[in-house]
C-alpha cells in the first residue's frame, strides 16, 4: 500500500474513526495502550504510518489540516513508563484482598514462612539433570508480567545449565494444589553479564505461555527508581534457612533485611575475589549482614529483594528494587543487582511494542 493510498483510507473513514481533536504539536492519548502522544501529521509519524501502510490499521486522529490526517503519535517511551502502567494493570488481577504479610518480620536465614498469597510473584526456577523427569529446583525468580520471569544471570549458567520449568502458586512445593508448571520457552541473560561474576547479575525467562492470574500468581511491580526511601526490604527464597545447612528446604521463607549503604557494604566485602570490582552503587544494593544473623543463601539466587507497594496499600502487591545476585547466608550483606539501572533493558524485552 502506497502512503497516498493510507491517507486516503484515513480520511475515507474519517467519521468512523475514535479521534481526539486537536491541533499540530498538542498532547493526545493513544487509547490503547492508554500511553501518551503528541498530535502529528501523519507522514512525520514513521510508527503510525507503518501501521497505516503495512497492517492496515486504522490510526487514531486529532484532526485534519486541509487533506491531511493528524494522528496521535506515540512519543518517546519513557524508561519507567511501562513498569508503572503495568504495576496499576497487576493490582487489579485480585478479586480477593491476599495476606499482605507486610507487617514486622522477626527474622531464609533468620526468615519465617510465608503465607500462601503472601508473594503471588514468587517463582521457583527447575533444570532438568538427566532426563525431561528428572528435575532440580535450584533458583528463584520474580514473575513481572504474565509471561516473564524476572532472575540473575548466575542461574543461567549453573551446572545444569539454563533453567527449563518454573514453579509458580505455591509456597510449599509438595502441595499441587495452586501449582502453575509451565516450560520455559527463552532467555535472555544481560549481555554484559560475564559468567561468576556478580556484575550486570540480570537475566528474564519467557514462559511457553502466559500465567493463569489467581490470588496465589499476580506479577510485582517493578522499583523504577535508583533512590530507595525504604530502610528495610524483604528477601524469600526456597534456599538454605540456616548457614551450612544444603538440606532440599520445601517452603517458601521470607526475612526482613535492613538496606545497607554502599560505603559500609564495600567495606565489607574489600578483597573478594568474586567482588574484584567492589561493590558498584549504580548497579548494586546491599541489604542484612552478619551482625543481624538474617540474609539469603544458597537456593535464593534470582530471587526478589522487595518492598512493599505503597501507591496502591489495598492491593498488596510488592516492588522488586533487586535480585539476589552474592548470597553470603549472613557472614556478609547479601549484594543485589539494583534494577532501576537495567528498567530500560527489562522493558525493551517484555513490553516491546508498547501493547503486550
């Protein structure tokens, strides 16, 4: 199809057109998926017009300057934009107010369980080891869309190499009764992301299919911004519960951790050798220590270090500010990658053309 043929649909269906009038360079809102624009003509909009010329699509106008169409074009995304509009979509997922389970947390080492709607997003990360029925569930995740699984690059290269099944809706994995078990389809590990090394530690699953949403499986939101307010932030994990201890942990346990600023938490981790970088503020976030006695462990990597969603407190839904990258089981901080810093990655991945 020709742009001359495009214009000439446009203003052939003119009338049946959903258009919000308007002029040149005034603010519009495309519908779906309700994300902002700015009034242009439509052969300055190459994202409208493509859609005109190759699908056939019907744009959505502002007006019309003499015979042209003015259509409500998209303006640049935002980094953040998408993680906030899906954050408001997620907390309505929930017919039924779940156990928010933010109150004080006493103590995944020092941690307590968790209850069954507590964290909707957890997901438990299963490679096959000799046989398609054979498998061991080694690492944790976040599920932030309803096909996304949000971990570290570390537990794509584990052993067993990369992850192929995960485990969502249950806080004890021997209880089938909410279980989700869905194949994974692909990943995507960050491409700066070296092998053993704590450094651009983030990685995201694609699952052969979407989730069912249930009070027991709802994505989190994602913390969009590098300065975290919170003082405390909540760690879970199906990992070692006590420091030495390699038994197979069946539930889900959580830990409320202290977050740690950076200075203090390089301090402590001068000299590692898998940290030869030190710990890096834009990319990290510390939390717990071995002061406290509480931290992740061995199992919990991938997992979510949380907060709690204040924007919308009757919905109990949780920000994911990282994912446990160094679990030193509380000898030392547990280092996280900070995911502020990698928002634009992570969206450009899940939510590519703005419409998912």
């Amino acid at each position: 199809m020709l742009l001359v043929d495009a214009i000439n649909l446009v203003k052939e269906f003119k009338q049946q057109a959903n258009a919000v009038r308007g002029d040149i360079g005034t603010s519009c809102i495309l519908e779906s998926p309700n994300y902002p624009g700015i009034c242009k003509l439509l052969i300055q909009c190459k994202e409208i017009r493509d859609e005109v010329v190759f699908h056939q699509k019907l744009p959505q106008t502002c007006g019309f300057e003499e015979t042209q169409p003015i259509v409500c074009c998209p303006k640049p995304r935002r980094p953040g934009y998408m993680s906030e509009s899906k954050c408001r979509e997620y907390a309505t997922y929930t017919k039924e107010k779940p156990l928010c389970g933010h109150s004080i947390v006493k103590r995944v080492v020092g941690g307590i369980p968790a209850g069954k709607t507590q964290f909707p997003h957890m997901a438990l990360l299963g490679y096959r080891i000799l046989s398609r029925y054979s498998v061991q569930w080694l690492c944790g995740g976040s599920l932030i869309s309803e096909q996304y699984i949000l971990t570290s690059g570390s537990c794509m290269y584990t052993e067993h190499r990369e992850p192929k099944l995960a485990l969502l809706g249950v806080t004890n994995i021997n209880d089938p009764r909410e279980k989700q078990e869905i194949n994974v389809a692909s990943g995507f590990t960050h491409p700066e992301y070296k092998k053993n090394l704590p450094y651009n530690d983030i990685a995201l699953l694609k699952l052969e299919r979407p989730v069912e949403m249930t009070s027991y499986v709802r994505p989190a939101c994602l913390y969009i911004n590098s300065a975290i307010q919170d003082t405390t932030a909540v760690a879970t994990g199906w990992g070692a519960t006590e420091y030495l201890d390699r038994s197979n942990n069946r539930n889900l346990f959580e830990v409320k951790l202290d977050i740690i600023d950076h200075q203090t938490c390089n301090d402590l981790y001068r000299n590692s050798s898998n940290l030869d970088k030190g710990v890096i503020n834009d990319i990290h976030v510390c939390t717990g220590g071995a002061t406290e006695g509480k931290g992740a462990c061995e199992g919990d990597s991938g997992g979510p270090m949380q907060i709690y969603h204040r924007k919308d407190a009757t919905r109990c839904i949780y920000d994911v500010v990282g994912v446990i990258s160094v679990a030193s089981c509380a000898e030392r901080p547990t280092v996280n990658t900070r995911v502020s810093y990698y928002i634009k990655w992570i969206e450009d991945i899940v939510w590519p053309d703005d419409s998912e």
